[in-house]
C-alpha cells in the first residue's frame, strides 16, 4: 500500500539532494527521520499511519534540518555517463533505453586509454563491436560534464513518479497528472 509513497528528499536550502538519481527515500526511512528529528516535513500524502501512541501522515517531502554543502564535482558513474550523451549512442546518434547502452573508451584501454569523463561514451552495442573496425570517432567530443550540465539534461528524461507536491521543488517542463 505505501511503497508507492516515497518522499523527495531536500537539503536544508530547499534544494533536492540530487538531481540524478533524484533523492528519494522510502516511506520508512522517510518517517524515521523525521521522528529522529534529523528532518522536517514539509508536504505530505493523505495516507495515515497509526502507531499506539501516534497517528502521522505520510511525509511526501522532508528536508534536512542541517545544511550538506552539494559535491563541486559530478559523480564519474555509468548512469552520468549516458545521460551527459542523452542516452544517444555517441557514434549512431539514436537514443535508446538504459539498458541498450554500452560504456565505451573512445581510445581503447589496450592503447593507454583512461576510465575518464574526456574518454568515455555511450555507445549502443552495434556501434561499439563496429567502430573500431571502421576507425569510427563519436560524433562529439566527450567531456566532464558539471552539475548544470546533468541537470539540463535530465529535465528532457524526469522520473518515472513525480508527486503533484514536488513541483515546487523541481523543475522538470512535464505536466503532473491530478
């Protein structure tokens, strides 16, 4: 019944957490929480939970109490990897599914390529056996994306579930469904 009740997450400022993935936490963990004291709520859901001695509604936002100052850096990870490229294989340009993307070193780790921001690409798996054949370069150079850079990008792939009481707080062009 409730696990379809996750609650974003905030910092202190009101900001998300993050972006990608977004800072999410489950129902529980949200409750748990704020009954610590460690957050406050700041929306909810109309569900209730009752315990001998409490009744609450669930918490569809929270924030933190304390401030966490945000990473300068983005997180050098598979996920940010495909979505700095769009989820577009970087040497056919077609977007395709998460699943349908591979990690590719543009100069192959036998050559002395690095595991790095400026060496990497999504690549569907087609591109990725055939490029090196052809001497196939991606289409764009790659690059180390900043948080500006994820976050305008993941305006064009929002959530699966975006609650109506998260709208204030993210800023994703989708119309929420009432």
């Amino acid at each position: 019944m409730f696990a379809a009740n996750p609650a974003l997450v905030l910092n202190a400022d009101f900001q998300p957490l993050s972006y990608f993935p977004l800072s999410l936490s489950g129902w529980e963990d949200a409750v748990r929480a704020v009954v610590r004291g460690s957050h406050v709520v700041v929306a909810e859901y109309d569900q209730v939970i009752r315990s001998p001695s409490t009744v609450m509604r669930l918490p569809s936002v929270i924030a933190l109490r304390a401030y966490v100052k945000p990473q300068t850096r983005v997180a050098f990870t598979r996920f940010n990897v495909f979505l700095r490229d769009r989820f577009r294989c970087q040497y056919c340009d077609v977007q395709h599914l998460r699943g349908e993307l591979t990690f590719d070193h543009v100069v192959p780790r036998a050559d002395g390529g690095q595991t790095s921001w400026t060496n990497i690409v999504a690549a569907c798996s087609p591109c990725n056996m055939r490029k090196d054949r052809f001497r196939q370069k991606p289409l764009r150079e790659p690059f180390e994306p900043t948080q500006h850079d994820l976050v305008a990008a993941q305006r064009l792939f929002p959530p699966n579930f975006l609650h109506e009481s998260w709208t204030d707080y993210l800023y994703w062009d989708v119309e929420l469904e009432k």
